[in-house]
C-alpha cells in the first residue's frame, strides 16, 4: 500500500480506493477461513448496460452513470445462483477481501440465528444473563431481542464524522483511528460497558447503534465459548462454500469489531446472500430467515430515523425489510456497500464501494431504485 493511506486518513477520499481492500495491512485482523472446496457459481452473463430506471426525483437514470457516481468498486448480480453480471471498477479487481462496513451486522446476525437454533442464545434472555460486566450500562436491563433489533435505549449517538465525543471514542477502542497522544485507546469491550441509557424505555424506537452490533459479537462468542472468526467460519463461510478467506477487525485484546470490520470478496457476500435467498440454504435456520423476512413489530421502525428509506419495512435481527412486494430483505454499510436479496425474482446484488461521504440518503434512495431495475433486467 501507498505511505500515503495511514490509520488516521483510510476511510477518506482518494486513499478508501487503496485501503478499503487492505484493512489488513492497517488495522489487527482474525481471519475468517475457508473451505477446501468452493461452493460453485457458474455464469449466465447479461448485459445490464442498457438498464434504466426513474429516481425519486423522477429523473431518467442510466445504471452505467448510478454505479460511477456512487463509486462503485465491485458489482456482483446473481439470478438462480448464476452470475448474471460482474464488473470491477476504480482499481479493485475483486480478488481481495473489501471492506463491509455494517453488511457485517447482518452476517452476525444470521450467526447469530444458529446458535438460537442450537439453543446457545435465546434472544429473550436478558443480555446480562451472557455478559454480566454491563449490568450498569445501557444494556444492564435490555434483552437479546432489543440489541438484535436496535431497539436498545442509550444515549450513543451514531455520529460518524465526531472528532472528540463517544463515536471518536469509540473509533479509538476498536484501533480505527489513532490514539491520542499518550492516551491508552482502551478496549470495545470496555467501551461498551460505560455506554448510558437514554430517556425511553427498550424496545420503543428503532435506534441505529453501530455499538449493540459489537455487543452481539461479545455475546455471541460469550455465549459458543468460541472466538468469532473460527465460529463463523466453521458454522456460516466454511458450510457455504466461500472461495476466499474473509477477515474481521479487532481490538488490542482480539475483540472483533462485528458491527463493521468484516472484510471479503464481493463474490463470497452474493454467495451469503445467496444462502439467505433460499432461506438459509440448511446452514442458518429457515425459521429464523422467515422471521428476518417478516417477523417484528413495525412500531418502533416507524419512530426511527431510517422510515423514510423503507416507509413499509421494517429492521429484524439485524436485516433490514424493504417492504417490497417481492419480499426483499438487505444489509447496508457506510460508503456505499449493500446486500440485496430478492426472493420472489430469485435475484441478489452485491456491491462494495468507495463513496466519499460515510451516509448519503439520497444515493441510499437512488441505489434501491437502481436494484429494482436491476431485478427487472434480469429475472
């Protein structure tokens, strides 16, 4: 990598296109193993150039000018679990892990589901009944439930560009960013324990909180007395038939930061989402993906921040619902990464990318109308 890219400047423009699939070369890593064998995905190539669409702005869109203004990196389109269209841009080439931002809470989340399945977690048990050191946090009187469905009550404020509160803090505890000058950065757990609880009770609004993320990997690797990269490779990347071996962040003890830090090739994300599609493929439990698809109570989704993206979805188990007729069910990472499955059109979208910005809500909007097209291409 360019000297250039350092811990303090990586997640920015122009350096993201040269560290966003090399994580591993800045930031302590556990690495996620593969099987001996891949699980195949045999091409059915479609042109999807000639695609275009209506934003909601209802402007005439190009695909081609969507996925180079929102700085697309890696595009990987499947039908039937065939590879119907696969593009690298800006100096990937889709052979090298990238990074997933939050797609990696809703690969904790399915992971999750197994071990619900093998009755390790019950997602109405009390957090406290796994990790006993956040009885005096935010979480001391929360449920499993809460933190899978980010309805957790605590004062954390999801402020990505914060140079001096708990979101920097935050950054320092799981060693993305620098720490301060003879400071010690501390640890996420540590991080976790000192989070407070904001005014309303659990359970009544959606709260987007990359922190409970980190929190169900604790949980998670608390509750299998496994550490996390081992369990999801023996029980998700391994059974699923990864080509490549994928990687998460970690912290200076080896905490894994599960809300963000997952890392893998953009073809292994649309073999999950793949898995997902034909809901859970015997590796996650099918009940568990029905009520990803449908379960939950809409009320607090609908007092959140993000209803105007989904006005009829809705947030389970770490999944967003789209609330489309067809059923689609997603993940979405900060600069512009996403996990489309559309059930119903048998379609699912991988795309990693290097957008500037960590969150624009209107290229979030202009995406989804742009996969929509996307599934009409080609079902």
């Amino acid at each position: 990598m360019e000297s250039t890219v350092t811990l303090a400047n990586w997640r920015t423009a122009p350096f993201s296109t040269q560290s966003f699939h090399r994580v591993d070369q800045i930031i302590p890593v556990a690495f996620i193993d593969p099987p001996g064998r891949t699980g195949d995905l045999s091409a059915d190539p479609q042109s999807i150039d000639a695609v275009v669409f209506e934003d909601q702005h209802g402007h005439e869109r190009r695909l081609t000018e969507v996925l180079d203004t929102t700085a697309t990196r890696g595009l990987v389109v499947l039908r039937g679990g065939r590879i119907v269209a696969e593009r690298y841009l800006r100096g990937y080439d889709g052979n090298s892990p990238h990074i997933l931002f939050s797609v990696s809470k809703s690969l904790t989340g399915a992971l999750t589901g197994i071990l619900a399945d093998r009755g390790c977690i019950d997602p109405d048990s009390p957090v406290t009944r796994y990790i006993p050191e956040v009885s005096g946090s935010a979480y001391g009187d929360c449920t499993v439930r809460h933190v899978l469905d980010m309805t957790v009550s605590s004062s954390f404020s999801e402020a990505y560009l914060d140079q001096s509160g708990d979101f920097a803090r935050y950054r320092r505890a799981m060693l993305w960013n620098p720490a301060e000058p003879g400071a010690d950065a501390g640890t996420l757990h540590d991080f976790l324990a000192s989070l407070r609880p904001a005014a309303e009770p659990h359970g009544t609004v959606f709260r987007y909180l990359s922190p409970n993320s980190d929190l169900l990997g604790w949980l998670v690797e608390r509750a299998s007395g496994r550490d996390f990269a081992s369990l999801f490779s023996d029980l998700i990347w391994k059974p699923m038939g990864a080509e490549a071996r994928a990687y998460v962040t970690v912290d200076a003890i080896g905490s894994p930061r599960t809300a963000g830090g997952i890392c893998a090739l953009p073809r292994d994300l649309a073999r999950l989402g793949e898995m997902m599609r034909l809901g859970g493929n015997g590796i996650v439990p099918d009940w568990w993906v029905e009520d990803i698809r449908g379960g939950g109570d809409r009320g607090p989704w609908k007092k959140g921040e993000f209803y105007q993206m989904f006005p009829s979805g809705g947030y389970r188990s770490q999944w967003y619902q789209a609330g489309s007729p067809s059923g689609v069910i997603g993940a979405i990472g900060i600069h512009g990464q996403w996990l489309w499955i559309d059930p119903q059109r048998e379609v699912v979208i991988a795309k990693v990318s290097a957008q500037a910005a960590p969150e624009d809500a209107n290229i979030d909007l202009t995406l989804i109308r742009a996969f929509e097209a996307i599934a009409d291409a080609v079902a």
